[in-house]
C-alpha cells in the first residue's frame, strides 16, 4: 500500500479529527522524511515541510494505480492556506458543519477570494492529525478518492492549519486536468497488496443508513462519459459472495454526482490478509466491456496494549490488539468504552475500545461496561489519536471484539 512506502522516518504523530467533509481508518500513519545535512563538521537534522509529504503520498497512491506524479501549485497552496485559516477561526462554529465548511461566508473571520475558490473545489478534512491521515481518509471513499485519480491532472494546492490540539485543518485543491490519459482507472489496482479494510468517514455517506463498510472498490471513467448498465461481483479467495452496496452514474447512493465513477462498497468491513477479485460490467459510450482483477487486502499487526510504542507506531494501521480492561463506562449515551491501557511515558493518557451501544448490546446484553473489568479483550481495529490524548479502537462490529483467556 502506498502509505507503507514511506518508510524513512516515524516522526510526528499527532491527533485524529473528526469527519472529513466532502469533496474526504482507515486509516494509517503519517511519515515525515528527516534528511541529515553536513554543515562543515555538523550534522543537523532537518524535516520536510508537511506538504512535501503530502505530495509525496498523493503520488505514491497514484503511482499503484499507474497514474504519473502531480506538482504542488503555489497559487493553488494559497488559496488552500487561506481557507484552512477561515475552518481554524470558525472551528466549532455552525460554519463548519457538514458540507458547510465549503462555502465561506464573506462576513465571517478569514474569509478571501482565494480561500472561498479553494473551499468550494477541494477535500476538506476538519480537525485531521496530519496531512497524510487526510490523504488516507480521502482515499477511503468514492467522493474524494475520485479527483486524486484522475489520469490528466497535473497541479495540486495544500493547505493546512493548526488546532490548539495539535491536529491540522486541512485542504486539497486540484487544478486542471488535461482529461487525458489511460481510462478508466481501477482502485485498488489490480495485483495491488495491503489494501485498507474499512470505508472512510466520508460527507456525504453513500453508505444506507449512514452505516459502515468496507474498502471502497472504484472503477473511474471521465467524469462525464456515459457508463450505463452497471453489474458487478466481488468474491473472496475462496470463490464466496461478497455482499456489497453499488452507486454508479445511473444509480448514484446520494444527491451527489458520481461523476463517471463506479463504486462497489462492501457492506463489512474487509477480511486481513484475504485475496479478493472483483468483476464490474458496464457500456462506456455505447460499448458494452468487462473488468475484472484482484488485490489483497493488509494483514492485521498485532499488538499488546501495554506496548507504548508499537501502539503509537500503528497510529492508522488495521490491528489487532490484545488488552485487559480496567475501567468500562458510557463515553455518551450512544458509545461504551472500555479502557484497556495507558501510557507510561506520556504519549496518550489512555487507550481505549470505543463500542457502538447497539453493538454493545450484541456483545454483553444488558451487563454494565463495569462488569468487564479484568477480563482480556482481543479488538479488531485502527488505532486513532484523539486531542493529543487519547488512543483509541473504534469498532464498528461485534467480531471486531472477543473475549479471550490471560496470557500466562
């Protein structure tokens, strides 16, 4: 996967945000590149700026699709820049609700010309730890995954601000695209290994009910082709159906355009480690083709809740952690959580599983959080680090938690 490539420094690791808004764990860790420059007899340390990056992600994800590299644009940077202020002085306000955070009000503080032409345009991530973790969730839905894909674009703005806790506002504007290139594009790619497990938090949510799901499977044609007659079929290794939601051009899930991409959501989250093939049929301006391919999705990383570092170093990636719990209690009246760990030098105040109560209901009927004190849990998740604080396992199934014997 190309958030594993970044492979050079584990640098900075801050919180996870809410929602991404449109235009948006699964989920994965931010590596920063740290390059050791010889002054005359001194060697000093020195980071890349959060956009480069960036741009390095958005290109690594486009290289697996077998897309060319993009450039950061200064002009486009700007704008983005200035809007990522505007969601910073209007954070918490009704400004920043939903699709909201796109239209910049005039009378409001940060508002510019150039600001409210990138917020219009661009993926917004409202309250992210870093800019690769919004590259990631973008990547995770059929809405924002789709302008990062396309073959003809060339230019790209960043813009980023940060929140008193350390997470980013953040923005991705995209430029023109030449509309040329090798269509349609297939993502995840075909052959392409450690694919993610879930669908993002994404606004819009295509997903009925505003529920969850798995990876997104997208084949994209140009935005404004006609693709009719859709039909596809997702099969795991064993040659068993895979149960999915479609949302194509002719049957979008939402009020918002799918722009020539057709996507199949899987209704659970992905298998670890598990083969899968996908076949879509569709007529692309009048001719009726077939696309079939396969990928493999990420093995899960095990982990001990006691292990501060390994946690941290799984910030974003799809684990599987083992814990006993010492504290169970409602975090609000629709989420239990149950707290599992803690760290010893300062990372994170607590590490906790954070289970839906229709969830809850499924796993303990009508027994209180308290009542798991002591026992060890083995959860199915992707660490998140919320406010600099807190680290958390949101689940979104019952098979993501078990209850399972001491280590002895």
């Amino acid at each position: 996967m190309p958030w594993l490539t970044n492979a050079i420094a584990r640098a900075v690791v801050n919180a996870w945000g809410p929602r991404p808004s449109y235009s948006e764990r699964m989920p994965r860790p931010w590596l920063v590149a740290v390059v050791a420059l010889l002054v005359l007899v001194t060697h000093t340390a020195v980071a890349a700026p959060p956009e480069a990056g960036a741009l390095e992600r958005v290109n690594a994800y486009r290289a697996a699709a077998g897309l060319g590299a993009v450039r950061i644009d200064a002009a486009l940077s700007k704008g983005c820049m200035e809007h990522a202020q505007y969601m910073l002085k209007n954070a918490g306000t009704d400004a920043m609700v939903g699709l909201e955070a796109h239209k910049q009000r005039p009378d409001l503080p940060g508002a510019t010309p150039a600001g409210a032409k990138c917020g219009k345009a661009a993926d917004l991530f409202p309250g992210v730890a870093d800019l690769g973790l919004a590259i990631d969730g973008w990547m995770a839905g059929i809405y924002h995954r789709r302008p990062m894909l396309d073959p003809g674009l060339k230019t790209i703005g960043i813009g980023y601000a940060a929140l008193p806790d350390g997470s980013l506002m953040a923005a991705l504007m995209f430029g023109e695209s030449t509309k040329l290139g090798a269509w349609p594009v297939r993502y995840p790619a075909a052959d392409q290994t450690t694919v993610p497990l879930e669908y993002g938090n994404e606004i819009p949510n295509p997903i009925p009910g505003q529920g969850t799901g798995g990876y997104p499977i997208t084949l994209q044609f140009p935005a404004f082709d006609e693709v009719t007659g859709v039909r596809a079929a997702l099969v795991d290794a064993a040659g068993a159906k895979v149960p999915f939601h479609l949302s194509d051009p002719e049957h979008p899930a939402t009020s918002f355009g799918q722009y020539g991409v057709v996507s199949v959501i899987p209704k659970r989250a992905l298998a670890p480690d598990q083969r899968y093939t996908i076949r879509i049929e569709a007529t692309w301006k009048g001719t009726a083709k077939t696309w079939s391919w396969s990928f493999r999705t990420i093995a899960l990383r095990r982990l001990d809740a006691n292990d501060d570092a390994a946690m941290v170093g799984a910030i974003g990636v799809p684990s599987l952690v083992r814990g006993t719990v010492s504290y169970g209690g409602m975090m609000n009246t629709a989420t239990v959580f149950l707290q599992i760990g803690a760290s010893k030098d300062g990372r994170y105040q607590m590490l906790s599983v954070l289970i839906p109560i229709a969830v809850w209901k499924q796993l303990a009927g009508k027994a209180a959080p308290g009542s798991f004190k002591g026992k060890t849990l083995e959860v199915q998740a992707t660490p998140q680090l919320v406010q600099q604080k807190y680290l958390n396992l949101t689940i979104a199934e019952q098979a993501q938690l078990r209850v399972v014997a001491p280590a002895r």
